[in-house]
C-alpha cells in the first residue's frame, strides 16, 4: 500500500504559515526509546485521537463510509492512521481502531453514533455476562492487525505504530450502561450489587483485551496503548481490589518488546495504583501537574501528557504556553511522550496542531 504524503500541513482556520512535516525529524525509534525512560535527542509527540474528524483525507472519507467501515477495512484504517501522523508530523501514528471493536465478536452489538457508542444488547444480570463469547483476535479482529500490519509497511521506522485497545473496566462500564454516561452510576451499582458477576464480566474482557494486545504488538505496532478511561469513576479502594488485578493482566501479556502506556482520565486519587497495575507509561491527563504525577510514579518512570485540548481551541498563544509549562516540568528528563490530556477536540485547527508538534520537538531538542 502506498500513501500519499501531504506536502504541507493543512492550516486553512489560521492566518499563520503553514508548517511543512519533515519525516527526517519524527522516528519510531524515539517513542519508543522515550516509552523505555531512555534518552533521545528531542521529546517525542503523539495525539490520542490524531486519526479523526480534524484530517480533511478523513472527512472525504467520510462522506461516503461510515466509522465502522473505516475501522474495518483494513487499507482505510491504515491509510487514515498514517495519513494523520503524516499530517500532523508526530512520532507514533495511531490506529482508528474504536475501543469498542472486539465486543462485536463477543456478541455485543453496537453502533458508533455522534453522541458515542450505542450498545443495543447491553449487560445488566449474571447470564448476560455469560453469555459473552471469548475473543480469538486473529480469526475475529483480523481487521485490525492487518490494518497495523499495512500502516508498519508503509511507514518503516519512521514512526512508531501505536496499538490500542479499552481497559476492562471502561469497556465493561459502556456494556452495563448501553453507552456513555455522565457518572456511570448503573455500572457501579452492578459492582457492589453483584461482586460475582462484575468480577467475571472484568476478567472475560481482560483475557479478550491481553490477547488483543499481544496480536497486535505481533502484527507489528510498537506502543500500545491501553484506555481504562473511566478507571477514574472508582474510589482506590475499589480500584485496587476489583480492577487493577485484571489491568496487571492484561498488561502482562504484551510482548516485552513492545512498550506499553496505561492512561485513565481524573485519576489524580488513583494514580498510585494505576502505576503499580502496570504499563511502561503512565498517562496522565490535563488535571494534573505533570512534575507532581511524575514524582508520585517514580521519576524512573516514562510519563505520557498532559495539554489541555482546550487550550488548541483558544488559539497559538493559549497552546504555546501550555506546552512551555508541561516541558517546563518535565525539566528534560528522559521519559516524557508529549500528548494531550484526552483526544484532540472536534474543531481543532489541524494547522496548529502541526505547529505543536514543531514547537515541542524544536524547544525540547537536546545536544
């Protein structure tokens, strides 16, 4: 498969010039080298969510695919993963591959609609749960990792293919409340009212999420990267004893060759125990300071964050100072992926967004 590259980073909401990619200054090899809390020349940038609504080869897409299809056919998938991290000029491109995409072959049905995900047969008893299916990730999801297979192809070393998959406590919130939900109420009610049931609902996802994982480090992505988003609903206590067992599971059945991050949203209380849960990277999100998170899982640590995506809405000079004050407490360390506190937002500027990458790789360039 071959992609066409853009010649400069479209910038059409912005009165600034536009910044042309230099696939000579991203690598694969610095992600993944940062992701080991090893030295590099300059920080490595990636976006969660870069491959979406913002890249305009996406929207054409779009216009005559639906999400689904993307994410399922193998040569889209990749090209508008690639496309994205050839657009924005980061070090890791990352799949479009939905986190909900292996519940399918469990036997959840579900559609991707503007609002989020819709979960027509939700789980709400003990026999729901068992009637889940387990996961074969080569004969049910071989989609994916042929996707990540096509992207590794084409990009080379040049940039990090970057994996993903949901965390078993996001994926089972989804299942129990059919959806997004604004407290994830319901999903906290069946914990407590039916330990026995939620706990075997966590440990079927978990087996289904580590093999995922470990398929796709084989197909060939670099970092994966696991998104327990919701992880930071439960107080530490609850955490501790009923999801981060099957966290440390899941993240135990990447290969040791491929790095792994572990990133919750509002896990300020949490982030003790999703560090000792595991990951090679710990996520973080814009809630917190970077140098206080950074402290509490260990400067020898690897460390994933932190911008408010806000901040790209609000303008260059809203967004280079955010940048300036995270690399300020990152003090150029090794370990330090700069991302986003969560995905890029919908109306982001795609220009601005390549000028971040810039700007971060220029100020955080070492000798």
């Amino acid at each position: 498969m071959t992609i066409a590259r853009p010649t400069s980073a479209p910038n059409s909401a912005s009165t600034r010039a536009p910044v042309p990619p230099d696939p000579t200054r991203a690598s694969a090899a610095r992600l993944v080298a940062a992701a080991r809390g090893e030295p590099t020349d300059a920080t490595p940038v990636w976006y969660m969510r870069q491959a979406g609504s913002i890249v305009p080869a996406y929207r054409e897409l779009r216009e005559r695919h639906s999400v689904l299809e993307i994410a399922r056919t193998p040569e889209l998938c990749a090209r508008v993963s690639v496309l994205a991290a050839e657009t924005f000029d980061t070090d890791g491109a990352v799949m479009f591959a939905d986190v909900l995409l292996p519940l399918g072959p469990m036997g959840i049905e579900f559609e991707l609609a503007t609002e989020g995900p819709v979960i027509a047969n939700p789980i709400r008893s003990a026999a729901d749960v068992d009637r889940l299916r387990p996961l074969e990730p080569e004969a049910d999801a071989g989609f994916v990792l042929e996707a990540i297979r096509l992207a590794r192809a084409e990009l080379g070393e040049r940039r990090a293919v970057v994996g993903l998959a949901g965390g078993p406590f996001t994926l089972a919130a989804y299942l129990v409340e059919g959806g997004a939900a604004r407290d994830y109420v319901r999903t906290r009610a069946f914990l407590h009212a039916e330990p026995a049931a939620f706990g075997r609902l966590l440990d079927r996802l978990a087996d289904a999420t580590g093999a995922y994982l470990a398929a796709q480090a084989r197909a060939g992505a670099q970092v994966v990267q696991l998104f327990d988003t919701n992880a930071g609903q439960l107080d530490p206590a609850t955490y501790e004893a009923v999801v981060a067992p099957r966290v440390r599971r899941i993240l135990d059945a990447v290969p040791a060759g491929t790095a792994s991050v572990h990133f919750a949203i509002n896990s300020g209380t949490l982030l003790p125990h999703l560090a000792a849960a595991g990951g090679d990277v710990i996520g973080i999100d814009h809630r917190q300071s970077l140098a206080a998170a950074w402290s509490t899982i260990g400067l020898d640590r690897a460390i994933q964050g932190n911008l408010d995506g806000a901040r790209l809405l609000a303008g260059w000079e809203a967004t280079r100072s955010g940048a300036d004050a995270i690399l300020a407490e990152a003090a150029g360390r090794p370990g330090h992926v700069f991302n986003l506190g969560h995905g890029v937002a919908p109306g982001t500027d795609p220009g601005l967004l390549a000028e971040l990458t810039a700007y971060v790789r220029e100020r955080s360039r070492r000798a």
